[in-house]
C-alpha cells in the first residue's frame, strides 16, 4: 500500500507572492480558486455575455516557508522536457530525493539536499533545500 505523498497539497496553485527574505530563506503563497461561471448566453446580448467579469472564490491558500535553500529557480510552464524522466512523489507539490539539480548540486557540497518541485498555472518552482519546509494551509 503506497501513501500519497501531501494530498493536501495535490491541487491546481496559482502563484500569490514568493519573496526571498534573506539569502536562504523563501516564501511562497500558494492559492486554490473556484470561478464562477457566467449566466447562460442564450437570449443576452453579445456585449452582456462578452464583457461578464469572471469572479474567482478563494478556496485554500497555503504558506510555504523554505529554510537553508541552496537553489531556487522558477521556469515557464510550458518549459518541461526532462521533467518526466525524473521519479518524484506528488503531482503538483513534489518532492524528488534524486535529480539532475541533486546530483548537480551534491558535488559542490556534501550535505543530504531535497528537490521540492510546484507546478502552477504561472510556473514551476524548483526549490533545493536541506529541511522541509513549514506549512500553513488556509482555507475558506
């Protein structure tokens, strides 16, 4: 019997905000949306059912906080060729004990690293640490 791995993480993210607090420390807020769709446009007028705004509702957004990161990159979401090849834990939040960026990275140091990889409707971030992160999850 196999565990999934952060199934409360497992969801389709939008990027809130990442700031970079110090040299090695990241935030990242994550959120989750539900939009609202637009009445039937059957029997409206063109310029009533083109010009409806789109309402998103909040549902979760999440906090995560990385500590001793030793790389941190963000690419285009569309950019994934060798993404596949890798074996990791998680769909959209995922964390890879083995890499190309571990096995790059371990020869400049010794220290155990973790690939936590987050793909979004924005992007994929690529986050190389030493401690897992903390986690605030809020929800709605």
């Amino acid at each position: 019997m196999s565990v999934e791995f952060c199934p409360e993480l497992q969801k389709h993210w939008e990027i809130e905000n990442i700031s970079i607090r110090c040299l090695n420390e990241i935030a990242i807020i994550l959120a989750e949306y539900n939009a609202e769709l637009p009445p039937e446009p059957l029997g409206r007028h063109v310029r009533d059912t083109l010009t409806w705004p789109t309402i998103l509702h909040e549902l979760t957004r999440i906090e995560l906080n990385f500590s001793n990161c030793v790389y941190f990159n963000i690419k285009e979401e569309m950019y994934t060729p060798s993404l596949a090849r890798e074996p990791a834990e998680g769909q959209q939040f995922q964390r890879l004990l083995d890499s190309q960026l571990i096995r790059d990275h371990t020869l400049i140091t010794e220290i155990r690293l973790v690939h936590y990889r987050i793909f979004s409707s924005d992007g994929i971030i690529d986050i190389l640490t030493t401690k897992p992160p903390q986690i605030k999850i809020h929800r709605r």
